[in-house]
C-alpha cells in the first residue's frame, strides 16, 4: 500500500489565485491516476511555525507574501532537512533569497517587490512582465530537470512580474546552484539542488500547465518525492 504524504502548502490562500485553486484538484488527480495519495495542509506564510512531520513543502504563488521571513525560514528548514521541496513563481524566487543570504553570505540581499529600498536586490522587475503569458524553457541535459521533463525545451505558463538578477547568477552558481533551465534570452527559468533529495524551483508556474486534468512532470516527481519520504519516514520509526 503507497504511503500518504503529508504535504505543506506554504503561502497566504486566496481564493483569488488561480494556482491556489488549482492545487488540491492536482493532487486528486494524482491520487485517483497514479495512487500518490498526498494529505495537504495550507500554512500562512506568517504562521509557518515548524515544519517537522511533513513529507515534503510547496512554496506556492501569491507574491508580495504576508511574511518573507516566513517564506525564507521554510525554504532553509527543508534545504537543511532534507524534505521534498517545490518552489513556484514566488517559491523560486525566495528559494534563491534563502540561498543567497544563508549560503552565499549575501546577508542583506532583498527581494524588490518587498524591499524596493533594498540597496542590493537579488529579485528584480523582469525587463517584461510575464503576467499570463507563455514562454519557452530550455531545459538543460543531465539535470534532474531534464529527468524530469524528458525533454531539452518546453513551453510553459507564467504570472509573475519579478525574477532573479543575472548579476547574481554566477554566485549562486559558485556556491552550488544548478540553474537547469532559461528561457530564449538566457535567464534563469529553473533551479535545483543536486545534493537534496529533491528541491525544485520554477520561475514558471506547472500548476496552470493545461486545463488541471493532467498534473505537470514537476508535480508529479514532487509528489513521488514526497511519497518516497513518507516510506522512509515510516520505516526509520520517524
């Protein structure tokens, strides 16, 4: 019998965002097509708390968030633990905000939806809003991403209007970083972290990939992730 992982949904729902919507009919899917049962929780970004106990965290859309403190604590829990991590949109970019300051020692770094004031941004304007528009990714070989993906260029979905600034790339890169996907001007549309067990992030948003009967490759290697930790959870006495 497939364990039942215990999913966080880390970020301020709202009925008012598409993605949030979208979410628990992916995951039903993913149950009734691939018997990945997932048992999601919704948590505040103000009111994270710990995340001990959860197979595995989805740092969902819905920028500015109530909290990026909140936002950045949850993305170094689950990097220093080991949990399955997803990070979309507004994920990916405080993915790389946690990177950045915990990792690459760039303490003050700001993200400019949050912080406009910030005198170093590692999260700036896109030169072109990509606010319900679609764009090509070019997918990396060798990456988990290009596992994933099974492909070397897709097109996916986007509703964001912030994205990380290419001065930054080569530190995060230095420090450990792999940047698996760009878009046709080369930034950065994916990220991973090739020593976790899984930690994924997207510029793009998987969740609004098609009309939600079928959960995108992200989602679904999510969630076998997850699914995976579960057993291991269980099976260690955790």
């Amino acid at each position: 019998m497939t364990e039942k992982a215990r999913i966080a949904l880390v970020g301020d729902r709202s009925d008012g965002v598409r993605s949030h919507v979208r979410i628990p009919t992916l995951f039903a899917r993913l149950a009734e097509r691939d018997g990945l049962e997932l048992d999601a929780y919704w948590l505040p970004t103000d009111a994270v708390g710990d995340i001990t106990g959860f197979d595995g965290v989805w740092l969902v859309p819905g920028s500015p968030y109530r909290s990026e403190a909140g936002a950045v604590e949850t993305v170094r829990a689950v990097r220093e633990n080991g949990v399955p991590f997803l990070g979309t949109c507004a994920g990916f970019q405080h993915a790389l905000l946690e990177y950045a300051r915990n990792v690459c020692g760039l303490d003050g770094i700001g993200h400019a939806e949050n912080a406009p004031e910030s005198p170093e941004r590692l999260i700036v304007p896109l030169a072109c809003s990509l606010v319900g528009h679609e764009g090509a990714v070019h997918v990396t070989p060798g990456t988990r991403a290009a596992r994933i993906l099974g492909t070397d260029r897709s097109v996916e979905r986007y509703h964001c209007s912030y994205g990380l600034d290419a001065r930054h790339l080569d530190t995060l890169a230095a420090n450990g970083v792999v940047f698996s996907g760009f878009d046709d001007d080369g930034d950065a549309r994916i990220a991973e972290l090739p020593g976790h067990p899984f930690f994924v992030a997207s510029l793009f948003q998987p969740e609004l990939a098609g009309d939600g009967t079928r959960p995108h490759p992200l989602i679904e290697a999510f969630a076998r992730a997850a699914v995976e930790h579960a057993k291991l959870s269980v099976h260690s006495g955790l």
